[in-house]
C-alpha cells in the first residue's frame, strides 16, 4: 500500500536535495566533489527564439541550398590555422577523468565529421592523438606530462586560465582514479587525492602571458595556433586581455560548463552564464575589429542541441565546444544501466559522479575493467551521429533566417523569451523593441 | 673547437637564433653556439632539441632555455622569469642570478644559478635537479612533484609548500616551511646522491652540510582532520 503524500509541501528552500546536502555534510565534514555542471536554472540559449524568415526576409530552401558549417581557426597569427568542416569541438576533458578508451572513442568521433578533439589536465595519449585527426594540446597550471614532443605534435595549443565550472579553481583528481599509467604521466605517487594548480607556475598577468605565448610560438617555430581558454567571469576584460597577449583564438566557458571533479558549491556560484558571456567576448572582439576577421571565438558551457550551437554563432561565437553533451552521446547516464546506478544510489539521467571512478559506462573511470565496457568504435560512431544533428539542427535553423553559412546568423536574427535574457543577449524582448539597459 | 656566432645586435633576432639553435635551418648535433648582446630578450634559446652546447654573453629575459631536450646552455649574465621552464634533459646554468620560477615544472636534467633565485624557484618541478649556489625566494618547490632542489644559502617563508615527491636540500637557514613539508633524517645514501650532484654542478661544498626536506605526506589525501592545513 502506498501511502497518500498529496498533503506533504516540499519547502521551495529547504528542498530535499538541500535537506539531503546538509545531512551529508554535517556527517562527513568534507564539501561536496563531484561531476557534470550546474544543475540549477540559469537564463540559457532556450531563452531565446529565431525569427525565421518572413515576407521581409527569404529562407534557403532545405536540403538544396547551401549552406556552410566549415570554421577556420587561428589566422591571426599560425602558419598553419586549424580548420575545422562543423563548428562544433570537442572540449578538453583529462586522460585521467576519462578512461584512455573514452579518448579514444572522441577522437573517433570527431575524426568522422571532421572536428577537433583536446587534451586535458594530464598530458597526450597516443589513444587519443592516434585516432585525432586533428588534435588541441592543453597548456594547463599543472603541466602535467607537459613535453616538447607532445606540443608539436598538436595541431592547436590552449593556454588553459580557467573553465566555466571553476574560474579561479584549480584541478582535482581524486585518489581512487590514478591508476599507474595516470600517476606515470603525471608524476604523482599513486592513489592521492590530487589538486592541480589554480595559477600558472611561471606567468602571472597579461603581459607575461604575451611572452608566455612567445615562447610557445618559438618552440613550435609559429607554425600553430594558440588559443586562451578563460572561464567567463569579467569576459570582456579577459577577451581583451587575451587578444592583446596575442591569442588566435579565444574559448570563455560558461558557468554551466561540466567538469570531471569540483567542489559543488564552486559550480554552482562561480562564474558567469554562457549567454552573457557570448555576447561580451563578441563585443570585445568587435571593439577590437577582430570579430569574424582575426581572432575566432570558440563558446562552451551547456551546449546540448543544435539550436543552442545556432544561437551562440548567432551572438557571436566562431565554434562552439562541447563536453558533458559528448560524454552522453558515448554512452553516458544510459537506462539500460539503471541498475548498476541504483548500487551507486542514484539512477540514469542524475549520474554526476565523474570524479568517482565507478562509471557503469567506463567514461570516467581508470578501472580497467569498467574501461573495457567502453567500445571507442561503437562509442566513436554514436558521437559523430550527435554531432552530425547537431550540425543538420543548426543548418535548418539558419536556413530558415536565410542564411548560406552559419556564420551569417546575427543577433538579428533573434528576440528573448524573458527579460533577463534580452538583458544578457542584448536581443529585444520578443515582439518588442526593448533590450533593457539600451537607452 | 670554435663556436658559430650569433649576435643580436646584428642581423639575428630572437626568431632567427632559435631556429638556427633548434637545428630548423640544418643539423646542429655537437654544434657549439655563442650568443652575443642578449639584451634581456625572451624564449632565448627555449625548445633546443639536440645536444648543442651554447654559451649566452649577457643577460637574458623570461623563458630562456625553456622546454629543452639535450642541450647545454651557459648564461654569463642574470636570467629572467622561467629560467629553464619544463626542461626535460641537459644542462642550463647562469653565473648570475635568476628571477621568479626558475627551472618551474621541470621533468628532467640539470639546472644551475650560480648566484640567487627568487620566489617559487623550482615550482612543480617534476623530476629537473637545480642548484642554487645563493638563496631562495618564498615559496620554493612549491607543489614539487620529483627531482632534488639544492639550496647552498637560505630560504625564504614557505619553502616546499604542498610537497609532493621532490627533495630539498638546505645548507642555511629557512624562514619558514610550508604546508607538509618537514625536515627528514639526512641518511648516508642522501650524502652520497647529494655529493654527486654537488660535483656535477661544480660546487664545492661538502654535503653534511646540508639538511633534508620532503613531504610529511600528511596532506596526500583530503581529511577532514586537516581541514586547517589546506
Ligand atoms: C570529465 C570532464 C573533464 C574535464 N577536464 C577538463 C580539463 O582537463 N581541462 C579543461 O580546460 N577543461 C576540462 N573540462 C571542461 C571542458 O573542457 C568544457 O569546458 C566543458 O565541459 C564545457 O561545458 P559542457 O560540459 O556543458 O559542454 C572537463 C569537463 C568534463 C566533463
């Protein structure tokens, strides 16, 4: 018999997640680590809606007309700019948080479609570089497994300052996922709890970043490019700063972006939406006049669809990157593993804990033999299924404005659902001509 | 053996040096190199592949010598921020002395500063040995992952802070150490490592002399009973 609970009112504050989180931490004494992004609401790109074409503005017929999705990435400055046939990368997510199969299942994927995938916190894999074919090295705090081999064997660097789910945060790997080969490559005892660096060892500031990124050019005699990859707080400012340090392309992840270990509070209460964020660096960029021309913006954080990739080329973005959404499409939070979930005390669509090393799905974890569940061939081909209807959803999309190339779609091609979102997007308030803060 | 000439005050420019250095413009395998008016230019001498030996008249900027396989690189004069950044084998050394993070998250080969070394000298360093013939700035071997940091002056507060796997040898005094770091027994075998490496950085000073630091290993894994330490 179950019992009648129509009278019980969850408190709005007090809700049972939050119940449950106080209960947790008063009998453990430790914050909360854990996987994915923020979970709470923030005003997002389903905030926002396309005016499609209409007596005033011509569509391009579907499935006939044109229109492109193929991205060029680090002309300011790279002998050799990376290019990219769909504006949709794969983030940069540590050997170390994902399981070498993991890797290699991305690079599969994105090969397929013509994409790049990135390194992470913990070094290059041949896993991942063997099956990339093009292939973003991470410059992180830590510099784990950091080498000279590896840098120019990368086709793009990303001076990593900061991600959306922790600016100002460093790294964390927890002690149950350093098998030996992550502990060998990161030269680390094994099984610790380890925290990478939250700043650089060697450059403070922007102006030792523009000499930090000189020497990076000199060890890979400028022949790629470099991108700086801030969490979006003070966008503007940090797009500025970038750009000025002599980046060739500029990646803001936005609060919601995920991550493989962070405290949850950090998560939740740092950093700024994706949706401002967009608008802000394009704005610094077109200040600069580098928007479109020199410097291409790459935006993560929350990128789920292919509406959302549409809309954040429409504020702005160059290429959007996307982490959390990839995982899924591997094989991550799965009904048919809703039991193995149960045993961890949760269930498929709520799995978080990335940092854990016990993923059903072998994703995040180092145990060989979750690991092996992970078929990087199977796994590649779902991948590049997701990213090919993301991509066909952001063609329909800018189609439907009109538009031969992605690259076309303009915040005037889009109005707010609510006002916080016209404010942030700086797009009217749907069916009016209000972006509130515009006199 | 004579050395090839590269004056930058002449018509190489920091680009130029590097790429004949690195070996882009032809083999330079056994090639000797002598660098004239440095000027305190930056990334001087960063990503030698091969094992040339090259000797820098003057003062240098930030990154000289960074990333390095194999190399052998004489600065006669001071060095700037990351002197010898992420070496990974060889040998670098400055007759004077050298600024902030010197030898940072280095993996391998040898280090030398005749003279002093600023703050976080020697930060994340991953398995590089760097000799300091003077004293350390604060926060030395911050964060240090592996490899021997040998101090023959002192050290300023915070040395060895958040240690990992790395040793500090320390011939005078230390302001302070930090988080997990302490004093270990100095045992016969640490002498004789210590005297070796004394000898290859041509410092005559005898190692029991010097006292050992590590990590208490306190801080490897997060507990609530050290909530205050982090
Ligand atoms: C498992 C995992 C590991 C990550 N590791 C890194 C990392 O090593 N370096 C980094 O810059 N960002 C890292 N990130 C953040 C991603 O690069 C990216 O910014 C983020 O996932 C984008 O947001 P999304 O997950 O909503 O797509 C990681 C994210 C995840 C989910």
């Amino acid at each position: 018999m179950t019992m009648d609970t129509s009278h019980l009112r969850e408190s709005a504050l007090f809700d049972r997640a939050t119940i449950h989180e106080i209960q947790r931490a008063a009998s453990e004494g430790i914050y909360r680590i854990r996987g994915f992004g923020a979970k709470r609401r923030v005003p997002h790109f389903d905030d926002l809606v396309f005016l499609g074409a209409s007596v005033s503005r011509y569509p391009l017929e579907g499935y006939r007309e044109a229109c492109g999705t193929d991205v060029t990435l680090g002309t300011r400055h790279a002998e050799k700019p990376l290019e990219i046939d769909i504006p949709i990368t794969i983030a940069g997510m540590s050997f170390g948080s994902l399981s070498a199969q993991a890797k290699e299942a991305l690079g599969r994927g994105a090969s397929a479609v013509g994409t790049s995938t990135t390194t992470g916190d913990g070094g290059m894999t041949q896993e991942e570089r063997g099956h990339s074919t093009k292939l973003v090295y991470q410059y992180l705090p830590s510099r784990y497994g950091m080498n000279p081999d590896d840098l120019r064997k990368a086709d793009a660097i990303e001076v990593v300052v900061g991600q959306g789910a922790k600016p100002g945060g460093g790294g964390m790997l927890l002690g149950h996922k350093i098998s030996d080969r992550v502990a060998e490559m990161r030269t680390l005892p094994k099984d610790i709890d380890q925290r990478s660096a939250c700043r650089h060892p060697d450059w403070t500031g922007p102006d030792d970043l523009e000499i930090k990124i000189r020497e990076l050019r000199e060890i890979t005699d400028w022949r790629v490019p470099i991108y700086v990859k801030v969490g979006a707080t003070r966008t503007y400012y940090d797009t500025m700063l970038a750009v000025k340090s002599g980046a060739d392309v500029i990646v803001v992840d936005g609060m919601q972006g995920g991550t493989g270990a962070t405290q949850d509070c950090f998560i939740e209460h740092v950093g700024i939406p994706t949706l401002p964020a967009v608008r802000l660096a394009a704005e610094a960029l077109q200040e600069l006049n580098l928007h479109r021309t020199g410097v291409q913006l790459i935006v993560s954080g929350g990128i789920r669809s292919g509406a959302d990739v549409a809309k954040a080329i429409a504020l702005g973005a160059d290429a959007v990157s996307i982490g959390s959404a990839a995982l899924i499409a591997l094989g991550d939070n799965r009904p048919d593993l809703a039991e193995e979930y149960a045993k961890l005390g949760t269930a498929p669509g709520f799995y978080e804990d990335w940092q854990a090393g016990a993923d059903p799905a072998g994703i995040t974890t180092q145990d060989p033999e979750l690991a092996k569940r992970l078929d990087p061939e199977t796994a590649g081909k779902r991948l590049a299924n997701y990213l090919r209807v993301l991509t066909l959803e952001a063609q329909t999309l800018a189609r439907a404005c009109g538009k031969s190339h992605l690259h076309n779609l303009e915040p005037e091609d889009l109005q707010a659902l609510t006002i916080e979102a016209a404010a942030m997007a700086k797009v009217p308030l749907a069916g009016t001509d209000w972006i509130p803060g515009r006199l | 053996m004579s050395s090839d000439v590269i004056d930058l005050a002449g018509a190489a420019d920091v680009r130029a040096a590097n790429r004949r250095l690195q070996g882009r413009q032809g083999a330079v395998a056994g090639g000797r190199f002598e660098v004239l008016n440095p000027g305190g230019a930056h990334a001087l001498a960063a990503g030698l592949m091969d094992d040339v030996e090259v000797v820098i008249r003057g003062p240098v900027g930030y990154y000289c010598a960074g990333m390095n396989k194999n190399a052998t690189v004489r600065i006669e004069g001071a060095a700037g921020v990351g002197l010898a950044e992420n070496i990974m084998s060889g040998e670098v050394r400055v007759t004077g002395n050298a600024s902030q993070s010197a030898g940072a998250s280095g993996h391998g080969g040898l280090v030398v500063i005749e003279g002093d070394a600023a703050s976080r000298c020697g930060i994340s360093m991953k398995g590089v040995d760097i000799v300091v013939g003077g004293s350390v700035g604060h926060n030395s071997a911050f964060m240090a992952q592996a490899g021997r940091l040998v101090i023959c002056g002192d050290a300023e507060d915070g040395l060895g802070d958040s240690i990992y796997e790395a040793q500090i040898f320390l011939r005078g005094a230390a302001k302070g150490l930090g988080a997990d770091c302490v004093e270990k027994e100095m045992r016969p075998e640490h002498e004789v490592q210590l005297a070796e490496l004394l000898a290859r950085a041509g410092i005559d000073l005898p190692a029991s002399a010097f006292r050992r630091y590590g990590s208490a290993r306190s801080l490897y894994n997060f507990k609530v009973d050290n909530i205050g330490a982090y």
